[in-house]
C-alpha cells in the first residue's frame, strides 16, 4: 500500500499560483502568445484569472522553485501594460481550483 505525505488532491482540482488580474475587468483582450492564460476559479470575490501562471499542479505537487521581487514586478509591468490596467489590480492568486 502506497501511503502519501503532504497535499494529496482528487482529479476534479489542482494547486496553483498566477500572478494576475481579475478577468472581469479586463477592456483589452489578452494575447495567447504573451505566455498569458485565463484560469477558472470558483471563488467568491473572482470567477476567472487572466496572467501568469507560477505554479499549477494537477496531479502532482507543487513545482519547486522561487521568483525574485525583480520577476514579480517585471510580470507585474507586463500584465499593466498589455492588458491595460492598474497596477493596483494585479494580485498573486493561489489556492485550490476545479481542473
């Protein structure tokens, strides 16, 4: 018997981090060749993500790895100027979501 330690997900759901915005409030419609995904969520304050994404596991754990406050904001500048919104906007999102 196989026994796991840590987050163990179902196949309905994965972990994940994206830097992003709401898509709701998006005016620009995003270029799928800027490395840019929408991801649905069901969550009460956002529906769906628009951005980068981190980390996203579906079946596994999550990735290993680290970003510098440099990566962060330069993904941050990106998502502004592409999608044309605030700065303020731009959250990191991570949690749990239907896959």
């Amino acid at each position: 018997m196989k026994i796991r330690n840590g987050f163990v997900s179902n196949s309905s759901s994965s972990s994940f981090i994206m830097i992003g915005v709401n898509s709701s409030l998006l005016i620009t419609p995003y270029d799928k060749s800027s490395g840019m995904i929408s991801l649905y969520l069901e969550r009460n304050d956002v529906d769906e993500v628009t951005g980068f994404v981190i980390s996203d596991s579906h079946e596994e754990y999550l990735d290993d790895g680290a970003l510098s406050m440099a990566e962060i904001i330069e993904m941050s500048d990106k998502l502004s100027k592409t999608l044309n919104v605030n700065a303020s906007d731009i959250k990191i999102y991570y949690g749990t979501r239907p896959s």
